[in-house]
C-alpha cells in the first residue's frame, strides 16, 4: 500500500501507492514523532500511524502540513490529540476550501465517510518556525510557488528537506505562480541537502540535486517560452495543444503517467497567470494555421 524508506537515523519517507506517488514524512524522536503530511488515502495514513506507533512504539505528538491540498492535509484526522502545524494560509484555506470539498468527496468515496477537516492549531507567515524532535531541529520554511502556503521542513542535522509541493518531478503550478516556484528551486539549490522528499515521487539524492534543480527551472523557463509564443496568434491554445511535455524537457511517464495532464494544466494556468484570460481555441477545428515550428522552445527568450 505504502512504501517506506529511512532516509537517516530516525528519519523516514512514505510514498503511496495508490494515488500519483504523494509522499509523506516522520521524524522519530525518543518520546514522541512528527509526521510531515498524510497521505491521500485514509488507510496509507493510517499504515504510517501504525508503523510509527506501534512498530516504533511512539506517539506522534505533531502534524505538520506543508500545504492544504487533500492528498497531503486530510488525514490530520486520524492523528487524534496531536497539534497541527502549518502556514497561516494553509489554515485559512482548509477552512474555506477543504470542508466544502470533503462534503463532496464523502459523497463519492465511503472511504471518507468519517473524515473530518483538521484546522491547524499552530500556523506561522513570515521567516521560519523551529521545533526540537530529541536531539534533531526542524526548520519550517516559506517556500511558495506550487501554492502560495506551501512550507518546506528541513531537518538540519541531517539535511533532509521535506519541500512538499515546491519539489516535484514535474513542477506545477496550476494553484500557484511560476515566478514564486522559481525562486523557491533556486533556494532549494542553494541549502547543501543530501536529501530533497518531494512532495511527489522518489528522494532525490544529493548527487542528483544540482541536475535536478536545473532541469526544473529548464522546464519552467521553456513553459514559459512557449506561452508567450502563442498570446501572439489569434487562437493560443490550438499552439498551445502542440505543445507536449516531452518538448519541454520532461518526460510524460512522470508522477505514475500524470505528467503530460498536468503539463497541459500548467499551460494553461500560466496563460491565464501572464495575461489575465484563458487561452482560446479556433472556432473550427478543421481551420490551417501555418508555423506551427514557432512552438518549438528555443533558448532566447
């Protein structure tokens, strides 16, 4: 259901199975654990609960959320007692958007006919918030882009960084702003990891970091190339269609085979981000348009 792997003493990361590789994280400390996120499905949430409580023998005492989307803040739930922790944005959004979402989730998925929305009990905006796990430090870090409340958390002794959503195989930026999430990977680059947990897929090991971060700032750069390409045709988004993953520099096998949705997702939110409106499309599908080459990503801006 889950897999498991300890990144360093006492440090683990989870990855599901079941729902676009989202990961989660624990750091176990003598008396007690903090887990970084949850899992989108309620019983992988729950398999970490268990491993942490029963294999390890701890409570888990904190929660942390790197930001308010489902697959990595819903199951607060099922850490009964334990204090929530995350960005003040994340609060305020679970509030306004995940209870209304996770009424109509519960409609189509017994799965979550229990679950309730968590509210945070400790959030922060600005610098960073520290929390002491035993002998280790977690650093709680701002680091917008994916969406403007994601946080990353560093464990500093070991320099493993929980980035959430900031670090994912494939950068999105659909709930977020490409100028922010720029800013954030160059930061990341800069931290001297060993380890970055994505917020989805596998741990990127610190020989693969520097390649890693480069190769995603490549693809937002070229994303970005490419939409302002095709606000200079009167039907943006039949250039846009042309304009597929792979030409970017990624591959669409990326996040469990999602990639190539959520590369058309991106396009479309930056369209929208750069210019105010949503791309449009011709009206007749069978009209020509001539140059389609010019949506070929170059390296000049």
């Amino acid at each position: 259901m889950i897999q498991r792997e300890r990144i360093a003493d006492n440090v683990f990361s989870f990855q599901s199975d079941l729902y676009a590789q989202v990961t989660a994280g624990a750091v176990i400390g003598p008396n007690w654990a903090v887990v970084i996120d949850t899992l989108a499905m309620p019983e992988e949430t729950l398999a970490i609960r268990d491993f942490i409580e029963q294999e390890l023998g701890v409570p888990v005492r904190y929660v942390i959320n790197t930001h308010y989307h489902a697959d990595h803040a819903w199951g607060n739930y099922f850490f009964p007692g334990s204090t929530v922790i995350s960005h003040s944005l994340c609060r305020k959004w679970l509030e306004e958007r995940g209870i209304a979402s996770i009424e109509n989730v519960r409609k189509q998925n017994l799965s979550f006919r229990n679950v309730k929305i968590i509210l945070p009990h400790i959030t922060f905006t600005d610098g960073y918030l520290g929390l002491r796990v035993g002998k280790k430090t977690l650093s709680l870090i701002p680091m917008p882009g994916h969406c403007a409340d994601n946080i990353a958390i560093l464990a500093e002794e070991d320099r493993v960084l929980f980035a959430g959503d900031a670090c994912m195989p494939l950068p999105y930026i659909v709930d977020g702003n490409i100028d922010d999430l720029t800013t954030s990977l160059k930061k990341v680059g800069k931290m001297g990891l060993e380890n970055i947990v994505q917020g989805h897929g596998d741990i990127i090991l610190r020989g693969e970091i520097d390649g890693y971060i480069k190769d995603n700032l490549a693809y937002l750069s070229a994303i970005r190339k490419a939409v302002r390409k095709a606000s200079r045709r009167k039907y943006p988004m039949d250039i846009l269609e042309e304009v597929t993953v792979e030409s970017c520099g990624k591959s669409r096998v990326l996040i469990g085979g999602l990639a190539e949705e959520l590369h058309r997702r991106n396009l479309r939110a930056l369209y929208q981000q750069l210019f105010g409106v949503l791309p449009q499309s011709s009206p007749d599908e069978d009209e020509d348009y001539e140059d389609y080459e010019d949506v070929e990503v170059d390296e000049e801006d």
